[in-house]
C-alpha cells in the first residue's frame, strides 16, 4: 500500500522514467560522433528513412534521388551549422535555447501526468466540487416585432408600447402588419442566451429573462431599436446530470490534474534550489 | 486576440503589457504603442456554419473584414438589379440568382453599366453606421486609379454638389468620459447603385466600405481610467469600418481592343524611336528643369535633375539651372505643377507634399540608358525615346506603357511679367 502510494507521487515516477531512460541510453547508445569525431557527419540507413517519411508526411509523392540528395544537403547543412555554433559556445547564454530547454522539460513533466486516472467515485466527487463549471445557459424560442430607429426616431419606444395594445390577447401570427422589417429572422428557435445576446445585444437577453412566455411583451430594447416579444418556451439556466456528461467531467478532471500535477512538479525542483538576491 | 477599443491589452509583452506602460509615451524599439491598434476579424457569408460550407464561402471570396466590431455586409453586382428589389424581403435570392456575391466576377455586360446592391448592419453592441462608400479601382495604359464613391449615408446630409463628398456626420464622443451615444447615425444601411463612370472597355474592381459613427479610441478610454489627459499623438476618436472583397469587372477581348490607350514602347520602337544612351539622358535633363505630361491623365510637371558633383556652373536666380545647382551631386527634385484631381494618387507621382511643396530631394542616377530614382520608397528607372522631335518617356512600373512626354515650359504665374512665360535671361 505505502509502496503504491510513493509510485504514485509524481517526483518519484519522474525520477524513474528519468532513470530508465538513463539506462537504456547507455545501452543503445552510439558512439557519439560530434565529440569523437567533431568532422565525420554520419547518415545512417534509419536517418534516411526519417527524411523521406517527413517529406511525404507534407503530402508530396516519395522524393526522387536527386530530391533526396537535397534533404541529405539540407541536413548535413543543419549539422554543420549547428556544430559549428557548439564549437563557439553559441549555446550558451542564449535565451531561446533557454527557453526551449526549460519548455521540453514542462512537456515531459506534462507527460507524466497523463499516466493518472480518476476512479468513478473520485470523478463524481470531483464533480460534486465544481458542478458550476457545467452550467447549460438558460434557452429561448421566442418571435418579435421590430420598430426601427432608422425610420421612427424618438418615436420609436412610444410606438413599440402602442402597438403591444394593439397585439395583447390576439393570435401571434397577426402581427406581420405592424412594425418594421427586421434584418434577420422574426422568429428564433431554441437559441441560447449567449446566441441572443450575441445577435441583439446582452441588454435584449437580459429583457427577455425578464419576460412571461405565452403573451406579447414589451417593449424590449436591443442594439438595433425595440421590439414586441412573445416567448413560446423558455428553458432555464441548468446543470446536467454527472450520468449525462462523464466523458467532458472527465476531460476537465485530466486537465486540472495536470495542472496540478506539472505545479506540483516544478515546486519540488524548485525546492532543491536557493535564490540569492542582491542585499540578502 | 483583443479586438475592441474596450479591451486592448497590448501586444508586444512588457513594452505595452500595462495602462501605464503603453500610455506612458515609452517608445520601445521605435514603437509607440499609443499607435497600436487592436486587431480586426474576417466574415464569411456560408450557408450554414460547418466546416465544408465556410470553406467554400471563402473559396469563393465570399468574405469581409471588420476593424474589430461585428459589422454585417453584403455586396452583390449585376446588370440587371433594380432600386425595387431592396423593398423585397427576398432580395438576397434575386441578388444570387441575377449577379455575383462579393468575391465574385461580373458576367459579360448585359447593361451601360453595372449595379451593385450594397447592405449594411451595425454591431448591436456598437455605434450606428455613418455611411457606405465603394470603392472603385481601375487601370489605364498601365496606370491605376481609385475613386471613392459615397452611395448611402444616414439622416438627410447632402453630397457636396462637385465632389459628391458627403459631409462628416459629426460626433456625439464626449472625450473627457470616453462615452459616446447612438443618437446620430443609422441601424441599417441599403442601396443599389450604378457606376455614373462606367467604361466597359477598362478593367475595374468595386468593393464596399462601412464607416461607424465616431466612438472613442482605447486610448480615450485608458486615459479615462488612468485620470490622465488623452495623447495627442493620435486622434481620441476613430471610425471602426467593414470592408468587402471586391466584384471585379474584365472587359471582353473585343470590347478590351477598342479601348483608347497611349502608345508602348514596342509601338515606339515599330514607328522608329531611338531610346537615349546615357550621354543623350545627361544632355536631356541633368542641371535642366524639364516639363513632362502625363498622357493619361493630362497632369503637368516639372522635373529638376540636379547636376552631378562639382563643376555645376554657379547661375543666377533668373536661369534655369539656379535650382539645381544648389543639390548635392545626383540628387534630383519633382516639382509638380497643375495637379489633376488624381495627383494624390502615389503610384502616380510619388508623394507630391514631400516632393513638390516640401522641395525634399530624393538621389537619382543615370545608367545603362535609365534615369533610376526613387518614388515612394520604390526604385523606379524611366527610359526616353526619341520620335521624330518629341521625346516620350516610360517608367519601369506601367507595363510597357510610354504614358509621359517632354512639353515645352508651360506658363506661369510672374508678377514681374504680367504677359506671362518665363522671360530668358539677358533678353
């Protein structure tokens, strides 16, 4: 039990892959030939696998000899250059090559992390915790009347209000005759608020979470003027079921996890290090 | 990505990352980022929101640009649109099925000129519209112009009657709060219109703009919230815009061959024209200020090539050649004199403020028969041909195109010789 706890601990599994790692490179390793040979570039059968597997991989057809001869250019190019660069201690004090050390170790302390998986009842826990994160926004399906600014000017609420008279108590379909002719559509099936808000406006969404479905209601003022509303249905703000959502509740656990885990990571490392700052 | 004057965050990590920062007046590597600017966003009209039908819709150029608000529009062009269509709900359908969507090409001509259906929405969330203007561009003996036409407007404003510029619509900002309201300005704007220029024989392409009423720029807004004044570096209100792709117009092979053109150089050389060596060129126009005219558009300039290095003669104010001595070696000046109404073009005479009312000099030098110099940050070399007693120039950028001519000096304006014409001196 305790042993499957300290497997468990993220440093302790960094610390052997780190090690098995180790050991299989000191098994497989070549001899090394910038260091042995720092003028002998070597370009083995498996290197020239690897180039013409890339060049297709972009979707060209297999390269030709004198194609490959180039990728074989191309790379021994980079080769040169980048011994060269070593040779100069171009490495050192680089902030790019810095950087781009200090973010592969991020990706193998990410990898590790992957190795983990909730149980169900941690999940459904986990769930219970952070049940807001599922919220579904509330839905509308609702038709309107649109009064125009363009045509109405200052009238135009006034207007709007008059003709909710006019519309209260009669059937939905009538009221093609009054108003003005809306750019978009006169009717919105299941639309989330966000939808709305994003099409009217949030002032038009918020007016309309205000509203009774199954009567004409009014005026309500969106980005464009204002406009009669009947709601044929509305579905409030709600949160699915764990059942209905596992694999997305799941999905967030692995990425708050790995967060967690990568955090969690980098304090042990940086635990082993002190910082020595000017005037301490 | 920030896309709106409300939230712009910087760009360029900590040279902008704060109010502060960016406000502060720092200039980071050249940069003062008051200038930025946030982002903008690219529409495409597609039938349904899938992957396969945006892919066609911007396949098919069917696309627009905003400079950061949701702004709707529409272009069609067509030969066959009527100013009725628009009282039709349908009309997007008639604009389908009787011409092309923005990105399009026009069909073989049907009519004098083409009509164009232009609509507009503003961003719910943002100020109402100020106006749609098209944009038309088009080429002549390998010279391109631009004219913007502005064919709807919101409130009752009038098109000054010889420009056809629509006055500004003003502005409801109030800077010192960085607030502004939708009380001018319209919601929706519409139009079919006809080019009143049409030349069918002329390619051409149209596009749509969109201009916001006046809204405060970020950073109005940030000085609001710093308690500081706005800078004066950059202006404290902008119009955000929408932007179309164009509906292009190509003449038919026939219709292409009947269009007036100026003569190419391989016309030239067929009717016997000698280009000028390198002694001809000097002897043509260094220490001279020489008068040119544009074929195309009938403009007139005056072009002063400096003498090279020392041993330019020193002249008196009253000789032609007093100007030019006072440049360094090789260095040249284009003066522009009776500027056309397309003189603020670049691409036809460079910059004409730096250039001619400035009197900034840019170096020029002659070699392999070319005068090479400069325009608008582009090197361009101008040939001379020799026809008869005219002299005819082309420059490297019109396709082939000899578009400019030497002119005897044209008269000016001499308050010491009212008879006019610049009196030879000693005479």
């Amino acid at each position: 039990m305790i042993v499957a706890r300290i497997l468990r601990e993220p440093l302790v599994q960094f610390l052997l892959v780190g090690l098995a790692l180790f050991g299989a490179w000191q098994l497989v390793k070549p001899v090394h030939a910038a260091r042995d040979a720092p003028y002998r570039i070597v370009i083995g059968e498996d290197d020239l696998k690897q180039m013409a597997l890339a060049w297709m991989a972009k979707g060209l057809p297999p390269p030709t000899p004198q194609q490959m001869q180039e990728l074989v250019e191309a790379k021994v190019r980079e080769e040169v250059l980048y011994r060269e660069a070593l040779a100069l201690g171009l490495d050192k004090d680089d902030v790019i090559v810095r950087r781009q050390l200090a973010r592969k170790m991020e990706f193998v302390t990410e990898d590790l992390s992957k190795l983990d998986e909730p149980s169900p009842a941690e999940l459904r826990a986990w769930y219970e915790n952070h049940r807001e994160r599922f919220a579904l926004p509330a839905r509308a399906t609702f038709r309107h009347v649109y009064f125009s600014p363009d045509r109405r000017g200052a009238n135009t609420r006034a207007d709007a209000a008059a003709a909710l008279e006019q519309l209260s108590g009669k059937p939905i379909d009538v009221s093609v005759a009054i108003g003005d002719r809306f750019m978009f559509q006169s009717y919105y099936g299941d639309r989330s608020m966000e939808v709305v808000a994003k099409e009217f406006g949030p002032k038009f969404a918020r007016g309309l979470a205000d509203l009774k479905p199954g009567a004409w209601a009014g005026p309500v003022e969106s980005g464009y003027g204002w406009h009669l509303v009947f709601i044929d249905a509305m579905t409030p703000q709600r949160i699915p079921d764990f059942e209905s959502i596992e694999p997305e509740v799941r999905n967030a656990w692995i990425e708050d996890h790995r967060e967690k885990t990568r955090a969690k990571l980098y304090e042990s490392m940086r635990a082993r290090y002190e910082v020595v700052l000017p005037g301490s | 990505m920030a896309y709106r004057q409300e939230n712009w965050f910087g760009a360029h990590a900590l040279t902008d990352a704060t109010p502060q920062i960016r406000m502060s007046g720092q200039i980071a590597a050249g940069m003062d980022p008051r200038n930025l600017y946030p982002a903008g966003l690219t529409g495409v009209w597609a039938e349904e929101n899938t992957r396969a039908s945006l892919f066609d819709g911007m396949q098919r150029k069917e696309t627009f640009a905003v400079s950061g608000t949701h702004i709707k529009v529409r272009l069609f062009g067509g030969w066959e649109y009527t100013p009725e269509m628009l009282n039709d709900p349908a009309w997007v359908k008639t604009g389908y099925a009787k011409g092309v969507p923005m990105g399009g090409d026009l069909p073989v001509g049907k009519a004098n000129a083409p009509t164009f259906i232009v609509w507009a929405v503003k961003d719910p969330t943002a100020g109402n519209l100020d106006r749609i203007q098209i944009v038309k561009g088009w080429s002549r003996s390998g010279q391109s112009f631009e004219k913007v036409f502005d064919v709807v407007w919101a409130g009752d404003r009038k098109a000054d009657k010889l420009t056809g510029v629509v006055p500004p619509i003003g502005s409801t900002v109030d800077v010192e709060n960085a607030t502004y309201t939708n009380s001018i300005g319209a919601v929706e704007l519409k139009k079919v219109w006809t080019d009143p220029e049409f030349d069918p024989s002329v390619d051409a392409f149209y596009y749509a703009r969109v201009l916001e009423i006046p809204t405060p720029r970020w950073t109005t807004i940030q000085a609001k919230q710093l308690g500081i004044a706005p800078p004066d570096v950059v202006p404290p209100t902008i119009q955000e815009r929408a932007w179309t792709s164009p509906i292009w117009y190509t003449p038919s092979a026939n219709l292409r061959a009947a269009a007036k053109t100026n003569m190419t150089v391989g016309d030239l050389k067929k009717q016997g024209a000698v280009a000028l060596n390198d002694a001809q060129l000097r002897a043509l126009v260094v220490g001279k200020s020489t008068w040119l005219q544009n074929n195309v558009t009938g403009d007139k300039y005056q072009v002063v090539y400096g003498d090279s290095g020392p041993g330019a003669k020193v002249a008196p104010p009253s000789e032609p050649g007093f100007n030019t001595q006072k440049f360094a070696a090789n260095q040249g000046q284009i003066w522009l004199r009776f500027l056309g109404r397309n003189t603020t073009l670049p691409s036809l005479v460079g910059n004409p403020v730096e250039q001619s009312e400035l009197g900034i000099t840019s170096p020029y030098f002659i070699n392999n028969g070319r005068i090479v110099n400069p325009m608008s940050g582009t090197a361009m070399s101008i040939t001379v041909y020799k026809l008869g007693e005219k002299y005819i120039a082309a420059r490297s950028n019109e396709f082939g195109y000899a578009n400019y001519e030497i002119i005897p000096a044209v008269a000016q304006l001499n308050p010491l010789n009212p008879g006019g014409g610049r009196k030879p001196a000693g005479k």
